[in-house]
C-alpha cells in the first residue's frame, strides 16, 4: 500500500494505526495492553505483540468482549502467527508498593523487554505512556481499535487468568477460578470470612478494611 492510500484508510479499521505508523517509517510494532487492573486479588499482567504485515484472524478484538472459550481460541493462533510475543507481570506486592497504575507500567515495560524482536513503535492502550524511550501512541479504547492491541489484550487476558486458576488451587476458599480476583460479591464474602490472603491487594478497598484478619 502507498503512502497515498495509507493516509486515506479509514480510521475505523482495525490496521489504521499498524498502517499509519509503517507510513511514517516504523517498521517493527507491538501492540501493548494488560489484563488485572481492577481485581481485588493477583497480578496485573501485560502483553505486547507484534503481528505480521499481512496477519488476520476474523473477529479478534477487546478480550472483554469476548468469551473465554473464544478468547482460549484465539490465544494459540495470536501465539503461533506472531512475530514476537512478550509478557510481563507485576505482583500484588508490587501493586501495594506502587500503585496499580504505576505495577501497569511495569508490567508493560517488562512485556515489551521479552519481547525477541525490539520494536521501534508501540501502541498502547489507554492515555499513559509507558516510561521508555520508544516511540509510542497512546490510544483509548486501542483493544477494540487496533489488531495488535486486541491480539495483546487476549495474551494478557488467557496468561492472567491461567495465574488465577494456579491460584485457585492454592487458596481455593476465595474462589478464585470463578472470579478471577474481581470484586464479585462471592470473592467479598470469602474476604470478609478468611480475611485478605497473600494475593490480596492489601490497598485496595475491599481488602485493606479486613486487614486485621491474620493471612492465609
């Protein structure tokens, strides 16, 4: 595609901002996004993904909007057609010592350091850029606008929700692999009876008021 036609796609697609930075000379681009902000319980995990040119997968988008078993679907194929996939993971301790939105950053600053190839462009999900010194776009509601930030919302997503399963195992009276650490009125109940466990955000409403509970 020319430069011509590039700056003339039409913004609702899901390659427009994939496309408008190969026009501006960026060759290698990863979508960043992550999955945990909001649970009362586990890591914030982030995912970034750099597709190839000619990439496809009808109906990949937010993995909020999907199901788990599409999203299950989806995650093999993003793994095996990808040019590189990184992962990074801040803990519920990290979250406590920093700050959700600063754990996020983290996590994505370790996702894109996995990564086998180094980009030279990331787009991001959301209004915060992440403290690197890449180029970056910031974009809001990038899972539902950009494929490679939609194919970085389902790694994150499945990855995390396999952590929460893990965990499910270790401490199965919060319930973990029904909730996955959201704030559910099961997983509230569970807080207030066992009190917050090792895997509870200590700072977080909903946690840090049973505090005085001893850890499971």
């Amino acid at each position: 595609m020319s430069n011509l036609e590039l700056f003339s796609a039409d913004e609702s697609s899901t390659l427009y901002f994939e496309l408008l930075a190969k026009s501006r000379g960026f060759n290698s681009i990863a979508g960043i996004d992550e999955a945990g902000r909001g649970p009362l319980a586990g890591p914030v995990v982030a995912a970034a993904v750099i597709l190839p040119q000619n990439f496809t997968l009808p109906g990949l988008t937010d993995s909020k909007k999907l199901s788990e078993k599409k999203r299950d679907q989806f995650y093999p194929q993003i793994r095996q057609q990808a040019t590189a996939v990184g992962i990074g993971v801040a803990s519920a301790v990290e979250i406590d010592q920093i700050n959700i939105l600063q754990a996020t950053l983290l996590a994505m600053q370790r996702a894109v350091a996995r990564l086998e190839l180094s980009p030279d462009h990331l787009l991001i999900d959301g209004i915060t850029p992440i403290p690197l010194k890449i180029s970056q776009q910031t974009i809001k509601k990038g899972d539902s606008r950009s494929l490679s930030i939609a194919a970085a919302s389902v790694v994150a997503k499945v990855i995390r929700d396999r952590i929460m399963y893990t965990f499910a195992e270790q401490l199965p009276q919060f319930g973990f692999a029904k909730h996955k650490g959201y704030g559910t009125k099961l997983h509230r109940q569970a807080i207030a009876e066992y009190g917050p466990s090792w895997q509870h955000r200590k700072t977080f409403a909903g946690v840090k008021e049973h505090l005085e509970k001893v850890d499971d």
